[in-house]
C-alpha cells in the first residue's frame, strides 16, 4: 500500500496526504479499503475490489454507511 500521514488539528478535522507512485489507480485502491464506493452507473472497473472489501466488512462496508447517491434520492423524496 501507499505511505500515509494523518493530522488532526484543535478542531478536530481530520487530514491525510498520501503519497501513491505515479502509475497506481488511487481510485481502485481507495474503494479496495473501503474507503469509497464503485459507482456502477459510470464504471464497472472496481467491482471486484468492493466486493472483497465488502466481505472483509472494510471501511463503509463495515458501518452500514449509506453511499452519497442513495442518500441524496431519499432527501428528494
């Protein structure tokens, strides 16, 4: 994986740099740990890789956390 620093501040708002080799696929790795989500509706390029990170309960996988276009659909309504 990449080198990671995280600070927070007296505010406590939380920052990471991370720093990835120039050919890596941030994106990919991102929802490889859970951190993000595949969006489908654009790509099928990470599926797989949610798809262990779901199984292994990774991230927002492990949080029940509600992706950003669902919840938008439900303020809509």
């Amino acid at each position: 994986m990449f080198p990671m620093e995280a600070a927070a501040s007296a505010t406590r708002v939380w920052t990471a740099t991370i720093w990835a080799p120039a050919p890596e696929d941030l994106g990919r790795t991102m929802v490889q740990l859970g951190m993000a989500w595949s969006f489908v509706r654009y790509s099928q390029d990470y599926v797989g890789v949610e798809t262990q990170a779901k199984a292994e309960n990774l991230g927002v996988h492990g949080w029940q956390c509600e992706p950003a276009w669902e919840w938008r659909a439900h303020q809509r309504k």
